[in-house]
C-alpha cells in the first residue's frame, strides 16, 4: 500500500479516526485511506477506503460501506468513492456512486498481484476499474 500511495503521488492514512456524522452513527476508524490530499483537513476527496478483513470478506462489507458514505459526506460531492476488501490474499473492490453501490463480482487473488495493483491504481488515478459487465449494482429499496 505504501509503496502504491508514494507510485501515484497519493497519500495513505492508517488507522485513521474518521468522524464525519456522529449522530449518524459516521464514526469510526479506517484501516487504511487513500487521499489526494497531504492532510485530512483540506478538501481534497479520499479516492478509496481499504478495510483489512483478517478471515472474510463479507463481514467486512457493511463496514466498509459506512465509511465509504462517511467518505462521500466529507467530501461534499458527488465524486465516486471507492473502497476494497481484503483478507491479505483475497480483495474484492467496490464503489459508491450517489445511493448506487457497485460491487465487482470478482474476487481478487493476491497472487497473481498484478490485477490486485491496477484496480488499486485505477482506483487512485481517477480510472472506473470497478464497473463492468456482470458486477452488481446494488440500490436501496423503500
């Protein structure tokens, strides 16, 4: 991850506490974002969320989407937020789109890596590596 943040000129937080709407239950702590931004307070939009999972990636995907809305709130825009699940060996890439959830079908081995790195980089370069043919679009229901 580090190496990828410094590649793209992006900057990684870890751990980072991320209070965006606490009455709404925002809160939190991100295990790692990614941002355009040198420092949280300036208005540069976080790129993607990536939530460490130690054994699942399913039970990692309600957090992930909270803060992946977190995100788009402090951004204060309708830009995309991306964000990724991983066991370590495993990731599965998302995006937030307005109230519309992209969740890519694919699960990502760690090996072979390179897959792995261009969906990251696409991600951080303004790319759309998340929506293709067969993914789900997931939107809520009333």
């Amino acid at each position: 991850m580090i190496t990828l943040a410094l590649e793209l000129n992006k900057t990684l937080f870890s751990g980072y506490p991320f209070e965006v709407q606490p009455a709404q239950g925002l809160v939190g702590q991100c295990d790692y974002l990614l941002s355009r931004s040198p420092r949280m307070t300036d208005s540069y939009p976080p790129i993607s969320l990536i939530v460490e999972v130690k054994r699942d990636l399913d039970c990692c995907l309600p957090h992930c989407l909270v803060e992946m809305v977190a995100a788009e709130q402090f951004n204060r825009s309708d830009a995309p937020i991306y964000g990724a699940l991983t066991t370590g060996l495993q990731w599965q890439f998302l995006k937030l789109e307005g109230n519309r959830v992209t969740i890519k079908r694919t699960v990502y081995q760690f090996e072979p890596f390179n897959p792995v790195v261009a969906m990251l980089a696409g991600m951080l370069t303004a790319g759309d590596p998340v929506v293709e043919t067969g993914d789900a679009d997931v939107e809520p229901t009333d």
